[in-house]
C-alpha cells in the first residue's frame, strides 16, 4: 500500500500556516486539479490527486481535526465531522464560481462616437456646430421598461430571481454543483409578462437625436468632445452611455498647422528681396505687416508674433511664420532685361550675347 503524503505536503502550505493559507491553497488546487479540467488521458491521476487534495483540507480546514493531526498524524484525526461526512459545496463552489453570483443588473448604455471637421477658422474663433446621429432612447410606450402594462420586471420562476441555475451531479468523489446563467431570464433575474407592442420587449427604439456641439477655440486633432448621457439608452431604464465627438481639422489651401503656430509661404520679386520691403501678408483673420530687409534669400523664415492660434492650455496665441521665396520671372520686357544686364555687367558678371533670332525679335519689339 503507498504511503499517505502529509497534509501539508499535499497543500503546499507550511505547517503554521494560517487558516486563510489553507483555504486559499486549496482553492488554487481545485481549480488546476479538477478532474473536469484535466486530459482525458489523466482523469484517473486526477481523481486520485484531487481526492488526495479534498482529505488534506478536510483534516487541515478543521480546526479540532487539524490539531489532532499535528499530535498523532494519521493515527487520530476523528475529531469533529469524519471525512465521509465532509462536503465540499461551498468551497469548491467558491473556487470554480467564485462565490454566490450577483444577480445582474441591466446594463448602462453604450457609448457612442462622432468624428467631427472642422476648419481653422473655426479653430481660431470657436463655433457652434448643430450635429445629428441615430441612437436607441428609452421607448416612450412603455417608459423603457419592455412591458406594455410598465409593471417591473417579474420574478423569473425557473432562477428565482438569482438569474443563474445550478445543477449537481454525483461522482465517485462525491457530489459537484456546477452554477450557468438562467436561460430564460438571460441572468437579469426578471422576466417580462407582457411584451410592449412599440420595442418588443427591449425598452428601447432607435431614433433620430439632434445635438448642438460647441467647439472651443484652439482645440486640436484627436481631441474628444464628451457630452454625458447623449449616447444609448440603458436596459431597463439603466443609464445612458455618453457621445464622444471626436475633432478632426480640415486641410487648408494656406497655412498648415503646427500646435498653435500657422505656416504659410509667401513670394517677394527679386527687386524686393534685394532692396527690402514692407508686405502686407494675409492671415487667418486679416493682414499682418512683414518687414523684408534687404538682401533676404529665398527659404528665410519670418515669424510674426501672436497671429498664430489660440492655445488650448495657458493664454494667447500662437504666431505666424512665413516663408519667403524669391520668385523669378520667366519673361522679361526689353527695359526689364537691359537693366539686368547692366546690372550683371556692373557687378562683374558675364552676360550672354543674344543670338540672331532674339537679335531679330528685339528688333521687331517682340522682345
């Protein structure tokens, strides 16, 4: 005959081990040694082993039991209920279930998700935008309670209102109770005896909602707008779920946004950048001066104080920042070439004869 493991052992407790170490032990056991949770290939190792398991708490679970078996080991552990008399119900039930299941209530509302453009006027100044989405409200027939009478939900007969079924069965170790979510009330403990005509039951119908949004000034992309209790309704009159408006900024044919800063390109004539000027640059809301010192190249970046956007987080705005380019033309009057050309001469450089044809456009003032 094999020998029996000590109890301890057989738990992995040590042997001073509190009464919650114990039964926190077993419970790790019982769920990794079930048999019903096992190969098929070892469910006679596991009976073995989970049987094993079900005697060391037995003894070990008992405080009288356990302090007879840490005096005399196997040879006296009779105290209190024998092991034949030992039920694991609450306790295996506990371990596989976790515990008496709460009956369950009807569920709040979704939330929902609306994706919203907006322009960079919009950004700068903020606005108010009038949206509209398809969402389930409470029913108005029967005040969302699915029944045509709007009497509460009725004490579900087959779970007695716990909204979950057991069932035992025996076994060769003993008898199991295994626990499922009642079939017929769906786990909410209530039925409805009278199915309201307009939603079948559902408390709930879906209908057209219209929403006034207001967007602030400065927000940003990706930023979410919430609006609490805009989304679905619940079951069963529970709360409704919340809309979340979800920003998007449209392209602009000007400036391209970077956080509260605005990006735009403007072109300067050659004269201009080589002489210097006062610009007149257009900006989201208006004109902005722009002082061109002379001798500007073409890719120079200005910066244009608090013509940007406004900040979401602390106070003012943001700036401009143009980008200059030196716009060469591509025709040229006769006065317009002889003048650069003079000025090439002037300043060293070599300018190129004209060839006959151009010789002969000239002549004929087509050039």
């Amino acid at each position: 005959m094999a020998s029996r493991r000590d109890y301890y052992e057989v738990l992995g407790v040590a042997r001073n081990a509190s009464p919650d170490d114990i039964k926190r032990a077993y419970r790790d056991l019982a769920r990794r040694h079930h048999p019903d949770v096992v190969k098929a290939s070892d469910k006679t190792a596991a009976e073995a082993h989970f049987k094993e398991i079900n005697e060391a708490y037995a003894v070990l679970s008992d405080q009288q039991r356990r302090a007879n078996y840490d005096r005399f080991g196997y040879a006296d552990i009779s105290g209190g209920a024998g092991f034949g008399d030992f039920s694991p119900f609450g306790d295996l039930f506990e371990a596989f279930f976790g515990g008496a299941q709460p009956r369950t209530r009807a569920q709040r509302g979704a939330d929902l998700r609306y994706d919203l453009g907006v322009t960079l006027e919009e950004v700068l100044t903020g606005s108010e935008r009038e949206i509209s989405y398809s969402t389930l409200v409470t029913c108005e027939v029967c005040a969302g309670t699915g029944s045509a009478d709007k009497k509460p939900l009725a004490t579900c007969p087959q779970c007695r209102g716990s909204g979950h079924v057991r069932s035992m069965r025996n076994t060769m170790l003993g008898q199991f109770v295994t626990s499922a979510t009642c079939s017929r009330c769906g786990g909410t403990g209530g039925i409805i005896t009278t199915l309201c005509n307009a939603c079948r039951g559902r408390g709930r119908t879906e209908k057209r909602q219209k929403l006034t949004a207001r967007v602030p000034p400065g927000v940003e992309e990706g930023m979410r707008l919430r609006h609490a209790g805009h989304g679905e309704a619940g079951e069963h009159s529970a709360p409704s779920g919340d809309l979340y408006i979800f920003i998007t900024i449209e392209p602009h044919e000007t400036f391209e946004r970077d956080g509260a800063d605005l990006h735009c390109q403007t072109n300067v004539s050659f004269t201009q950048a080589a002489l210097g000027a006062r610009l007149e640059v257009e900006g989201l809301d208006g004109t902005a001066s722009l002082e061109l010192p002379a001798g500007t190249q073409s890719g120079t970046r200005f910066r244009v104080p608090g013509k940007g956007l406004p900040r979401m987080r602390g106070s003012g705005r943001g700036d401009l920042i143009v980008d200059v380019n030196v716009a060469v033309p591509t025709r040229l009057t006769r006065k317009q070439r002889e003048l650069l050309e003079g000025y090439a001469r002037a300043g060293g450089e070599a300018v190129p004869e004209p060839t006959l044809f151009k010789k002969v456009k000239r002549a004929l003032g087509n050039e």
